[in-house]
C-alpha cells in the first residue's frame, strides 16, 4: 500500500463508506458479508490461515463449541460460526469496546444465530481492569499491562470488565469447548488459567498466539501438566522450548492422543 493509499484508507475510515459491504475473499469465513474499512485484509486475506489449519488438524466441526479470546473484528469469529453450524457455539470475547461494536455487525450481516458475544476480557478473575489503547480503540493491539510492562500515565486507557470462563460454564452460558483460539496480546496465560477446568474435562485444541516469554512459560505451567504439547500448523510436534522464539507466532497446543 502506497503512502497516498494509506492516507485515503484512513480518511475513509470515518466516513460511511467504511460500512460499505464487501464479501469475504479468502480463509475459513469465504463468502460472508464484511465491511469495507478499517483492516480490509479481513475480507482480502481471510485473517490469519492459522485458524484453518486448526480446524482441519480436528476435522468436520459441525456441532463443535468454539471460544474465541480476542475476537476483535470477528474474522474468525463468523469463519468459525459458519462451520460449525446451527447445533455449533461459537462464544466471541472482546473488551475493546470498538471492535466489540464491529464484531456486533459483522455478526448480525452473516445473521449468525449460534454465536454468544461478550464485550469482556477473558481472564483468571472476574475484575475491572485498564486496557490499554495506546494507537486508539479499535487497534488489533490493545492489550492489559503486565507485570514487566511501564505504561506512561498520560496513555490512553479504557476500562474494561474481565470474566473467567469457566464461571460461565458453570452457569450454563457455554458448553465446554473443542477448539479455543487465544490472541490476546500478552494476556494468554491468564485466560487460559480462567479456563483451567473447562480445559481439563474437555482437552481442546487450543490456536495460540504468543506475545512474550512470561505469557509462554504461564501457558506451559498450565497446560503441560494436562498433557500438551506443541505442534506446528502441519500438525508436526515441536515441543514447548521450539516455541520461544520469535515472539508473536501461533502455534497448535494439543494433547497427544495415543
């Protein structure tokens, strides 16, 4: 994209033609109804092909309940819905309260019926908490501040309100998952331990972003005690100290089913 592109894709952005509906071109939600602006490589690119190669590694998942940790847009979200189908659930968390009403529409144009949204982060306590939106609301990077991170005090923030998952399982708001995709910017230990029994009584396969060493050896403390591993998007293991370096790839966390 040129730099005069660029500038047009961002004066567009708060206009109406950034709600003109487009079709998804490519990935797991191919076919469904979009909006123009902004990321508009979710209806070119189909958002990340990782999410495909999760759902292919478990199969037909017609009927599967899928959770979705930082939803943002809901790319993943409706691509998922689709699949899975009327008897599926597909549970969709965004705090960011921009991208919450985003993935509100995006939603409602696919007329998705097997979808619960939550406009909550997902987290190891029921709290309020800071979220941090340092390039505005709406950013694919607003995050938590973790325990290693200095956030200057005139940053932007809003706060926002975090669940546990497995309290909604208990009140049955959700079914226990088959698959969980976790891309929450340095949050994903804590979600998953907010998880933690839903995870043991099910064993799904968790798509797993990762952000930094503490959001990883978090995760392995958790999981490799339930018997995960790591594999590759090729379904190939690669074990957990593969998985370090560079930050910010994703990986499939699974037990291996003998």
């Amino acid at each position: 994209m040129t730099q005069q592109q660029s500038l047009l894709s961002v004066l567009l952005c708060v206009t109406p033609l950034q709600y003109l509906p487009v079709r998804v071109r490519h990935g797991l939600a191919t076919g469904a109804r979009w909006t123009f602006l902004p990321y508009s490589y979710n209806w070119r690119q189909g958002g990340e092909s990782n999410i495909v190669a999760a759902v292919e590694m478990l199969g037909n998942i017609k009927g599967a309940s899928c959770w979705d940790f930082g939803a943002h847009f809901g790319i993943h979200t409706v691509g998922l819905a689709m699949r899975a189908g009327n008897d599926g659930q597909v549970a969709a968390f965004e705090p960011d309260p921009v991208s919450f009403r985003r993935l509100e529409r995006h939603v409602r144009m696919n007329r998705l019926t097997n979808v619960r949204l939550f406009n909550l982060g997902v987290s190891n306590q029921v709290s309020h908490v800071d979220l941090i939106v340092a390039e505005g609301k709406g950013s694919v990077r607003s995050h938590f501040q973790s325990e290693d991170e200095t956030v200057d005090v005139n940053t932007p923030r809003v706060l926002v309100s975090t669940i546990r998952t497995d309290l909604l399982v208990e009140e049955g708001e959700l079914r226990l998952p088959d698959l969980i995709k976790v891309d929450v910017q340095g949050h994903g230990a804590k979600a998953l331990e907010g998880s933690r029994v839903s995870i043991e009584k099910k064993r799904p396969l968790i798509l797993f972003s990762n952000h930094s060493e503490r959001e990883l050896d978090g995760t392995r403390r958790l999981l490799s005690p339930l018997g995960y591993n790591v594999f590759d998007t090729k379904g190939k293991q690669i074990g957990w100290e593969s998985f370090k370096s560079p930050w910010n790839q994703t990986a499939i966390l699974k037990v291996l089913r003998i």
